[in-house]
C-alpha cells in the first residue's frame, strides 16, 4: 500500500509538471498570434492609409481639372 502511495503521489508530481509546461507552451503561442494578429492590423491599416491618400488625390485631381 505504501509503495501505490508513493507511485500516486510521484504520477501526480510529473503530471503537475507536463501540465504547468503545457500550459507554458500554450499561453508563449497565444502571445505569438496576438504579435502576429497586430502586425497583420498594422500592415492593413497602413494599407487602407494609402488607399486614401491614393483616392483623396486623385478626388483633388478630378475636381481640379473639371473646375
């Protein structure tokens, strides 16, 4: 009986660990997409940025060149 107890108790030790570094490893990939994801925004965002700039001038242009 004491040697069941000792094998429980060193089972539930290890599976401690696996989990905390599963949880580790979980929660540095979830940082991960979320660096990603901004960067995706930020690239986007200056993307639509210049697509207005872009329409804005020609919108100028346009109404320069019929005034």
């Amino acid at each position: 009986m004491k040697k069941l107890t000792i094998l429980l108790f060193t089972a539930s030790i290890l599976f401690a660990g696996n989990l905390e570094n599963f949880l580790k490893n979980d929660s540095q990939e979830l940082e991960i997409n979320k660096s990603k994801d901004i960067k995706e925004k930020r690239l986007k965002n200056q993307k639509l940025k210049k697509l207005k700039s872009i329409k804005i001038t020609l919108l100028k242009k346009l109404k320069n060149q019929y005034l």
